[in-house]
C-alpha cells in the first residue's frame, strides 16, 4: 500500500494521503553510529544506515545513498572522505579536454562504488520491501556531472563554447543513462536524474544541455517499467516549465520554492512533485516550527501527485 500510494503519486495520482520521503543521506551514518565515510564504503553498513533511516521515519520511499559523486568517480575522478558528508569531487578531467581527449569511458558494474551499491542494495531491498518501502536510486544529472568533468568553466562554456559543453553534458548524460540501468538492475522501485546546479541556467539552456541529455536515462527507466522523477535545487522558478517537460513522471524541488506555485504548474502537466519541507530554516537553523511547516507543505501539496519530503 505505501509503495504503490508513493509510486503513484511520483505519478501525478490522487492518493489517500501524501506519502512520505525522507531524503536522509548520510544522516544514515548518524543513525547507526558511523563515520559517513566508513558507511559509504561498507555496502552492510550502507544498507543498515538505509534501513534504520526507513524504521526511524517510518519511510514510505528511502534513497540507496544520496551523493552525487558514484558517477564522476565512475569514470575516474579522484576523492575527498568526509566523516560527517558525502565525498568531494577533487579532480576535472575535462578541465581542458573533452571527454573523448581526457580518454574517458563509460562505467561499468565494477567501476568505482557500484561494487558497494549493487551489494548494498541486494541486503536492503528485502528488508525494504518487508517495510513497504520504496528503494529509491539516485544518478547525478547532465549539467552538474560536467560541472564535476570540468569544473565551474562549464558554466560559461554553456554560452562562451558551446560545442565544448555540448560534449561534456552529452557523455555525462550517458554516464546517467548506465547508471539507471544500474539502479534498475538493483530493483529499484523509483530513479531520479537528480541535477540541482540545472537551476542557474537559464530556460533556453536548460532545453539546450539538459533535457536532450537526460532522454537516455528515461528511456532505460521507463523501458524497464519503473518510475522516474528529476529533482533541482535552489529557486528554479524560471525553468519550471522544463523541468515539467524533461520527460520523467515527476519531479522534485528544494525549499525556496513557493509550493502553490509548484502544485498548480504540476497539476498542469500531469506530473507529480514533492517536497519543500524546509530543511535549512526549519530543521536546522529553527528559524521555523518544523511541525507548522510541515502543516504548510502538506496543506499546499494537497493529495493530487504530491509527496512530502525535504527540499
């Protein structure tokens, strides 16, 4: 009941209530008293923080992990561990070379942490399921893996060198495309293209370098019958529009956003969306009751498409 209402309302359906996801990260880490790194290198302690976050929230959907370095250290980029946070991209190899002059592949199972994710994956996933609760993979989009490739320069190569940026954002579309296909071959019940850095382009742009990019990996998630979603971060008023048009089921937005204007514009296109519960003034800073700003978020969203999670 609880997967299918958040599979559903991924979906843009009516469902009985909002489902919920908490977007958890490596607060798993903290759940299960671990180091962040040591979790993320360990695939049983990867899928115990993912359980125990599920348990704690009473999760209706969980990402495997949510870090968008698995795909630039897939095709070689060097890292930086964090005890408390995901690892630092520290190296860009397309900083002065396309893809195809930096000798760069596209991953495989066995490159870099998919080893930890396939295993990490088959211990959850039963115990996921036994919770009717979604496992959830997450891929890094086409604009912010070339902003790992190459570094900031991608953000005026965009309109300063085109070509060179249309090649970056393309192999980093296709590195997502292998990685959906990894998360589909793991049973992963929803897979999002999460590209937050899409939000300080402008639309032109975004229809330009994301959307053609992100058409391979939405075509591997819907072929093998599993929904899909796009989340962005920041204030991505000005490429809602896009975002409603990229091609997946729904997507996701951060707390900036003014949830009625997010609910109206999905409802217009037949998408779901989530979020907006207000991490950093709420939960962290406690600028905000989290209670009434969950009373908020939940009251805007509605029923229709909506799941209630973090922005």
């Amino acid at each position: 009941m609880a997967k299918q209402m958040l599979i559903d309302a991924y979906r843009g359906k009516k469902t009985p209530t909002a489902p919920w996801v908490p977007y958890a990260g490596v607060h798993c880490a903290f759940l299960i008293n671990e180091p962040a790194d040591t979790m993320l290198k360990d695939p049983e302690l990867l899928a115990k923080g993912v359980v125990a976050a599920a348990k704690r929230y009473n999760a209706d959907g969980i990402p495997l992990v949510f870090d968008l370095s698995v795909e630039a250290n897939a095709v070689g980029c060097g890292l930086k561990w964090w005890p408390d946070n995901v690892p630092s991209v520290t190296d860009h190899p397309c900083s002065d070379k396309t893809p195809a002059e930096a000798g760069l592949e596209l991953p495989n199972k066995d490159s870099g942490r998919w080893p930890v994710l396939y295993e990490a994956a088959k211990i959850a996933k039963p115990q996921l399921d036994e919770l009717d609760c979604c496992l959830m993979g997450l891929f890094c989009g086409p604009l912010t893996l070339a902003s790992h490739l190459a570094g900031v320069r991608i953000f005026t190569d965009v309109y300063k060198n085109p070509d060179f940026a249309a090649e970056v954002c393309k192999f980093a579309g296709e590195v997502g495309a292998k990685s959906a296909e990894f998360y589909a071959e793991m049973g992963c019940d929803i897979i999002a293209n999460v590209d937050p850095v899409a939000s300080q382009i402008r639309p032109e742009t975004f229809k330009t370098y994301v959307t053609p990019n992100s058409q391979a990996a939405n075509k591997v998630i819907h072929d093998a019958g599993i929904t899909s979603s796009f989340f962005i971060c920041g204030d991505a008023t000005k490429v809602m529009e896009e975002v409603c048009q990229v091609g997946t089921h729904g997507f996701a937005i951060d707390e900036q956003m003014n949830m009625n204007f997010i609910r109206d514009l999905a409802r217009k296109y037949g998408v779901g969306f989530g979020g907006n519960l207000k991490l950093t003034l709420a939960l962290s800073l406690g600028l905000l009751s989290p209670r009434e700003d969950a009373i908020v978020s939940l009251a805007a969203g509605g029923q229709h498409g909506y799941t209630f999670a973090p922005g």
